[in-house]
C-alpha cells in the first residue's frame, strides 16, 4: 500500500527528531492531523496558530532540539519572518 504525502512528512519529522507538534486543526491539514494521530509525534492543540509557532520556537530555542507548529493561515509565515 502506497503511503500519502503526510504520512511521509511526519515519519520523517519524527525521523529528525520532532517530539511534539503545536497546531489547531483546519480542513487544509486534515490529512497532516490524521498523520500526526497515527504516529508517534504528540499533538498540542493550542487556540490561535501564532501561539504553535511561539511554543514550537520557544521549545527548539530551550532544548536545542527539533519543534514543529502547523496551522493553515499566514500567521505561521508571519512567525517565521519574525524568527519565532
């Protein structure tokens, strides 16, 4: 059986070392979601999108290791410019 695009982004963020994904779930990232349920990555939800990428910038600049946010809006690029 093949396996889908999502599938293979969190086997592969999970490879890399990710624990843990700050998110809010939207019909765009349904299938991303449904990927993080089936693996081993531990989903956050988390109420507005800007605070996944503050949580999953504050995590990676703490440990020093691999965080993830997903969201389905520009706020995740707006955090990015501001390198949360």
């Amino acid at each position: 059986m093949s396996k889908s695009v999502s599938t293979i982004i969190v086997e592969t963020l999970v490879a890399a070392g990710a624990r843990r994904c700050y998110g809010i779930v939207g019909d765009t990232i349904n299938h991303f979601t449904d990927a993080v349920r089936k693996s081993d990555l531990r989903w956050i939800h988390v109420r507005h999108e800007e605070v996944g990428a503050l949580a999953a910038g504050g995590e990676a600049l703490m440990t020093g290791e691999l965080a993830v946010c997903a969201g389905t809006c520009t706020y995740l690029y707006i955090a990015n410019l501001d390198v949360a």
